[in-house]
DNA sequence: CACGATTTAATCGTGTACAATATATTTTTG
DNA sequence: CAAAAATATATTGTACACGATTAAATCGTG
C-alpha cells in the first residue's frame, strides 16, 4: 500500500501519461502550433504574435498592459514580441502622451491591411481541427471553464 | 462583403479571441503550467521535465527516441532537458551497446524514489482543475480527438 | 564487402514564457 | 509639496520548442 493519508492512492492506471489531462492540453496546443505554422509562415507571423495581431484587430490600438490581460502575458514576453512586430513594420509603439508609462501599441497600414487575410487562416485551421460547430464551442468553453478554475488558485 | 469564394465569410463575432479554440488551449496550457510550479518547484522539476519522468516512472529505462514519440519532442528540446536531469542526479545517459546510435535514458536511485510523490503531485491537480472526474475523462477524450484530426494534416 | 541511404542524438539559431530586477512615471500620503 | 507606494515597461537569466544542420552508427543493396 503507497498512500493512504492524503485521500485515495491513485492507481498506477491513472498515473499513465495519456490518463493526463494536462498533457493532452499540452499535446494539443503543441499539435495547434504546427497546424498554424505553414499557413502563418506565408505572412511571416509566428502563432503568438498572430494572437497579438487578433487583438489589435479586434479593438484597434491599445496598451502593452492591455494586451497582456487579454493573452495572459507579462511584459518579459510581449516585449520582444512586440519589437519584432515593429520591425517587420505591422505595428507602431509609442508612448501615451497622457501616460508617459504607457506604451500604445498600434497597427501600422500594413498590419491593418493583413485583416482581410483572417479569413484564410481561420478557415483553413477550422478545417484541420475536423471538427464541427457544435464541438469547438463545447471544448472551448470546458477549457474556458477549466482555466478559470486552474487560475483560481 | 469580404469574401464569398473561399466558403462563407466569418462574421467579425467569430473572429474575437475568446471565442477561438486555439486560444483556449493555449491559455490553459499556461495556466496549467503556472497551477504546476510551486507544486513541482519543491522537486526542482519544470512542468516538462515532469512529463519526462512521468514517462520513466511507467516504462522505465527508454531510448530519447520513445521518450521523443511519447511526449511528440524532438531531440533539440529533449536533449538539453535530459542534460539538466542528469545534471540533478536524476537520471542517467548511456550508449545502448548493441546500437551506438541509441542513447538509454535511466532512473536513479534518486529518480525512481521520486515516483512516490506523484500522489501528492496528481492530487493538487485534480483539486486544482475543479473538475469531477467524467469532466476530466470527458475534455481529455476530446482534445485527443482533436490533436490526433490536427495532426493527421 | 563496400558505399550510399537511413537512423539517432546533439548542436545552433530564433522565438516564446516567466521570475526577478531595473527604470521611469504617476499617484498617494504624510 | 515631498517622500513613499504603486504602476507600466524593459531587461536579464533560465528553460522550453522547433527547424536545420551535423556527426556517428547501422542498414541495404549491389
């Protein structure tokens, strides 16, 4: 017998790593990345900075801050990200007048211009997941649910 | 109207980034990391390095490769990781005799008596997650689903 | 048996992630 | 109003992740 203080020993069965549900998390949102590669490479875009790009297109120009609540990202990662965007010239950052704290970040005419492009991937990464409607909105909003729960702490 | 060749056009509430699947995911990965830390901090284990032994811990002794197969790793990931958990004394790398080319990834004494913590380990998580268990059979069933349809290209 | 093709790991370069720290700029308070 | 606290971003160090390349060993076919 290995455990029987802190609740039930959890059988060897249950331990195997296809049982996890934090792999098959894990697995999936590397098996996503490679999904997205090929279709983002054609526009130079690596998947997170496409999230970015998502963001910007959906609300127009915002703060570092901002954008960092919405993809759950600290400055230690949306910063390089964020240069490497200016330098392939699909964004402008400038400090906020109002707040010299602030750093705005905008879409230049050519990032605007890529929205047109959202189509295309989203169609073709909606393809490649084989599911239907029904299904992608059931995972996401159980995943929704789970993250909420996991950042609960 | 945007786009009438390539199937129907997206309308812009679909495009928002709550409601893709891909960001869900790739949300919950991180917050599964970040739920993973301080529990794993206290073996001096990364949420990779865990999976690794995850892995050991089930089969035992194992070539980089089937280690690579089963967490869907290359060895330019693998190779540093198993690096630093040799350098922790957890586990040992030797050339398989009857094929050079093949290196034996091993448990330690250390190591394997590690594996009586995974209890404790799987616990806080289960707890963390807030999900019953159908709930977690439920998402892991269909995110295999998912990653098997992304992965089959 | 030889020699080219394949297999297996390691290495290198780029790009996330994140904790910890540093810096500059508000905002709050005594 | 000045010092302290809080806020926003950038930087540094460590650790994945992966494509591409390299190097060594084995295999396959002539």
């Amino acid at each position: 017998m290995t455990n029987k203080v802190q609740g039930q020993a959890i059988p060897d069965e249950e331990k195997r790593l296809e049982r996890q549900l934090c792999f098959a998390v894990y697995a999936t949102a590397h098996a996503f990345n490679r999904a997205y590669k090929p279709i983002l490479d054609r526009f130079g875009l690596t998947y997170p900075q496409y999230l970015v790009m998502l963001v910007l297109w959906e609300k127009g120009c915002l703060p570092v801050k901002t954008i960092g609540e919405q993809l759950d990202l600290d400055s230690g990662t949306l910063s390089p990200l964020l240069k490497r965007l200016e330098q392939a010239g699909l964004i402008g950052r400038a400090r906020d007048p109002k707040d010299e704290r602030q750093v705005i970040v905008s879409l230049t005419e050519k990032g605007a211009g890529m929205k047109c492009q959202v189509n295309t991937i989203m169609s073709a990464i909606g393809e490649a997941t084989g599911c239907d409607m029904d299904e992608v909105a059931n995972l996401r909003d159980r995943l929704q649910r789970l993250r909420a729960n996991l950042t609960a702490e």
